[in-house]
C-alpha cells in the first residue's frame, strides 16, 4: 500500500518528495514505522478532488508539529488538510478544527484505510 500511495502521490506532482529515513523512528507508533522508513515525506502536498490538500510532514518536522496543535496528550500529528491536523489516536485517524474548537471528525480506522482513502480522492 505505501509504494502505491507514493507513486500516486508523485505521479500528481513530480515536486512531492519521499526519502527513506535512516535515523530512529521508535518516538512514533508503530503504524508509522515503515512508512517513515522507507518514504519519509519532505515535502508533500496532496491535492484532492474535494479541492482540499493535505501537507504530510517528515521525522524531522514531527516533533514541531505535535506542539502546534491542542491535542489529546497521547494523539500524534502527522499531517494537516487545509490547516486542521491529522492525527492518529487509539489506532485511528482523525481530525478536528486547528484552533481545537471542535469535536474529533474520524476519517478512517487505520493509517493503511487512510492512505486508502486519500488514493481514492486524489485529484487528476
């Protein structure tokens, strides 16, 4: 599933970057440890067909971006659509307002059926 989702990704815009990482990714759950080994995203924007997009965020941005947001202390951001975080919480993948005024909105059951998701709506 991640080769698919970063070719596809790349496929859309040649400027998305994905690099393995060879530093230490036991800091993140475990769901995200392959990804961010083998295709670390640099720099990332995914364009939907909702005509929304989604920023991903590398190993070395993470810690940055886990203080920016107001979330439950165990949540870990990975990504922002259209400036909300994206995070992983309990196995799952939500997401609520940035200025965190609002209910967690779930968006898929696992990082896997996420990037399953974003495949399916990836604007062409």
């Amino acid at each position: 599933m991640i080769t698919e989702f970063v070719e596809a990704v790349q496929n859309q815009d040649k400027r998305n970057i994905f690099k393995p990482f060879l530093g230490d990714v036991t800091s993140i759950p475990k769901e995200f440890h392959e990804f961010y080994k083998n295709s670390d995203p640099v720099d990332v924007v995914i364009k939907l067909d909702d005509l929304s997009q989604i920023n991903f965020y590398s190993m070395n941005f993470l810690p940055a971006i886990q203080c920016e947001y107001t979330l439950p202390e165990s949540a870990f951001c990975f990504a922002t659509q259209n400036g909300d975080p994206v995070y992983y919480l309990d196995g799952k993948i939500y997401t609520e307002l940035a200025d965190g005024g609002s209910k967690p909105e779930l968006l898929a059951y696992s990082f896997d059926a996420y990037l399953k998701i974003i495949l399916r709506h990836l604007r062409h």
